[in-house]
C-alpha cells in the first residue's frame, strides 16, 4: 500500500508514518471487530448526516465517502439509491465493508486508498462525504489540506463537500480526556494528542488525532478552495447534546467567483 513509503517533505510530523501507525491501530482484529458490533447494533447514518443529506441532496447523486470504515454510512447511503464509493487506509476495514455490503445486499465500491491520494479520475462525484473524525486523523494542516485538495479534485465543479469534526474548546471534549494524551513533540500543532483507545476498546499501539475549531477547518477549507455554504452544531442539526462537540460544514467546490 503506498502510504507506507510517501514522503511529505518540509513537514514538522513524518505524516506518512504517523498515517501508517493510524493504519496499523485500526486493522487490530479488536479493532475491526468493534467496528462491526457498532455497525451491526447502530448501523445508518446519524441525525445530523441524514438532515444535511436531505436538506441538499435529496436526490440519488454520486457520492465518495473518505475514511468509510467497514461502511456505516456508505452502506445507509447505497440503500438509500445513492451510487456510492467508499475508501479507507485501514485494509482489514475495507475487507469487513465489502462484506458487510454483500449481507445488506448493497452495491459499492469499496478501496483501500490513502485519501491524501485519491487514484481517481477529477470530476467523477457529486458529493464527498468526510464524517466520524476521519480528519481528525491527518496530521499537520498542510496534510489536511492536501486531503481536502483531493476531495475538491475529484468533484464535478458545483459539488459539495460534507465534513464533520471535534471542536477541542467545546466543554462535551472533557468527556475524551481519559483515552488520549496530549503530543508535545516539536512541529507539533494545537490540538494534537494521541489516542490511546479508538473504539471504545483497549488495543495495542496509538491514533493520531488533530482536534480542530471550527476557524482552523475554515481556514484549512478555503486554502483547499472551498466556500463553506453553512455551520451547524450536532444538535442545530436533530442531533443529540452530549455530541454537541461535533460541528458540521457543508462546502462547494464552486469558485466565489462564478456564483457571482
Ligand atoms: C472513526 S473512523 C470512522 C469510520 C466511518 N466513517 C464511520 O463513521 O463508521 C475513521 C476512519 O478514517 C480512516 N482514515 C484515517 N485516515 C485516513 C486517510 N488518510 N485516508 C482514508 N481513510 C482514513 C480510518 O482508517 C478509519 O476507518
């Protein structure tokens, strides 16, 4: 798998070996295991995705889910009539979501791809989806916005974006304290910590975690060319408060200039 081998020259954190340890942490078999007792008890898309779905694509589109796990909400998406693609770094993940489609008897794509290179063509979907800190994993915000780059990339011109992140200064974020510590190595950025525990679960080895504020993810957005259409809090969008950390933007991939 490439990941394992790019280099990101000029960067304080060697991101390709702090992705490969995120990885490596999510391919343990408890890991994975967990992923799938969530998936099978709670599967489909939470209140606050399925609110921005209706609100702007209440239509079947193409849709390209980043950091899609053994495939929550690519699978809800697919039942839904959506023509839907979903990629992860983690291998074992990737293995679990293409069974998990067969038993939903749904269609999808599903590829183990490092979404900082997508090998997809540009202008090949409707919609990305970047949900349930996934970005949260990228670290240094030139990463970051080589992600998003991506993601802009293989959008048609007017397509949107839907991310969702954790706001480290929302009071709810002292609920995590116990399962990460906080990074001090030089080049490391605010908000930078390592998870300890993932899932729920104990498993060997360590998550990178970069936890944002909405006008960091702003900034890092509009340096990837995006126009954020609209904010919301989890529970602005029917979700529940103790998640209130979550924020949400929806973002077109559409120049300022021609919507002029
Ligand atoms: C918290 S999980 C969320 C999974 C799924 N979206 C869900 O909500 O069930 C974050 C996922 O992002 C993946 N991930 C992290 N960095 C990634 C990257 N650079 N490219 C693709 N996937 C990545 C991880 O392997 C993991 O499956």
């Amino acid at each position: 798998m490439g990941f394992y081998f790019l280099s990101y020259p000029g960067m304080g954190l060697n991101v390709s070996e702090i992705l490969a340890e995120v990885a490596r942490k999510y391919s343990q078999p408890e890991e994975v295991e967990e992923m799938n007792r969530l998936f099978s008890e709670k599967s489909g898309l939470i209140t606050p995705e399925q609110t921005l779905l209706g609100l702007y694509f209440p239509y079947p589109c193409r849709v390209l889910d980043i950091g899609c796990g053994v495939g929550r909400e690519a699978i809800a998406l697919a039942k839904q009539g959506y023509r839907v693609t979903g990629i992860d770094i983690a291998k074992p993940l990737v293995v679990a979501a293409r069974r998990n489609a067969i038993t939903e008897n749904a269609r999808i794509n599903f590829q183990e791809t490092d979404g900082l290179y997508i090998d997809m063509p540009e202008k090949s979907f409707d919609l990305v989806v970047i949900f349930s800190q996934t970005i949260e994993h990228v670290p240094t915000r030139s990463a970051r916005i080589t992600l998003l780059r991506e993601a802009r990339r293989v959008l048609v011109p007017n397509g949107f974006l839907f991310i969702s992140a954790h706001d480290r200064y929302h009071p709810t974020m002292s609920a995590l304290r116990s399962v990460f510590e906080i990074i001090n190595d030089s080049g490391a950025e605010e908000g930078d910590v390592y998870l300890k525990n993932i899932q729920g679960i104990a498993s060997a080895g360590k998550a990178f975690m970069h936890y944002s504020t909405p006008s960091e993810m702003r900034s890092e957005l509009a340096d990837a060319g995006f126009n954020v259409w609209q904010f919301a809090r989890h529970t602005d969008l029917g979700g529940d408060a103790g998640m209130d950390r979550l924020f949400y933007m929806v973002c077109s991939s559409q120049s300022l200039e021609s919507t002029l």
